[in-house]
C-alpha cells in the first residue's frame, strides 16, 4: 500500500498544533521526539515526527524543523508505504530536474527516508517502511 499525506513543518510549535488538531479531528495522535533518538543540541523537547490519524481515515503529520521554515516550504508531501521498488521509483522521477536535499537511505528509525525539492518548488518525503511494520 502506497499513500501522499500532507507534512507540516513548524519552528517550536508542532507538539501545540498537532494537539489542536487532535482536539479538533480526533484519532490517534503519536509524537517521537529529537531527543529520542539522542538528538538533544537547543531543542531537545521539539518534535521529530508527530502523527495523527484521524477516524476518518486519513492523516496529518507535523515536525519542528530546528534551521526554520524560511527558505523552504512550510508545508510538503509525504509518501509513505512498503512497496520498495515502486516507492524508489517516485523518488526519482520527482527528482528529475529537482533537487534532492537528502538521498533516500535507511534511517534511524528503521525505515529508509528521503527528500527533494521537485522541478516546481514542492517539496516531497518519501519514506519506505518495511511489510512487517
């Protein structure tokens, strides 16, 4: 299975909106911070990933991004799924006259992630997570 969900980025601010976004739309909320995986520097308690699945099926994540939001988008696509060779197959044809800001490789959490700016200024997330998880 294979999903796009809507990624917003904060400076400070995630573990609020996310909370306020769980009070407005219900579900599950889950929040992983720096700290957890030993990422302490300025901002230990800020958020890494936080995500909530609402009960209507769909989902919203959120991260605070300790560079800031300027200079990037605010708000990018994530796709998310198990599906390795069709999943690294999105990562580089969305990056074909883009930017890849971070390779797509295996990461501290288990799952391989990465990110690029496409040709047109959005910036995407793709995160492979095993059949198992």
């Amino acid at each position: 299975m294979i999903q796009a969900t809507p990624y917003i980025g904060f400076e400070g601010q995630a573990e609020e909106a996310l909370m306020f976004y769980h009070s407005v739309f219900g579900g599950d909320l889950k929040i992983t911070r720096f700290r957890d995986f030993g990422m302490v520097e300025d901002t230990p308690d800020w958020v890494m990933h936080g995500q909530l699945d609402t009960d209507m099926g769909w989902s919203l994540m959120a991260s605070d991004n300790p560079g800031g939001v300027t200079g990037g988008s605010r708000i990018n696509v994530c796709i998310w799924g198990d599906d390795e060779q069709r999943m690294t197959e999105f990562f580089n044809a969305l990056a074909q006259g883009g930017t890849v800001e971070m390779p797509l490789e295996k990461q501290e959490w288990g799952d391989s992630f990465g990110g690029l700016r496409d040709r047109f200024g959005v910036d995407w997330g793709v995160n492979i997570g095993s059949k198992e998880s």
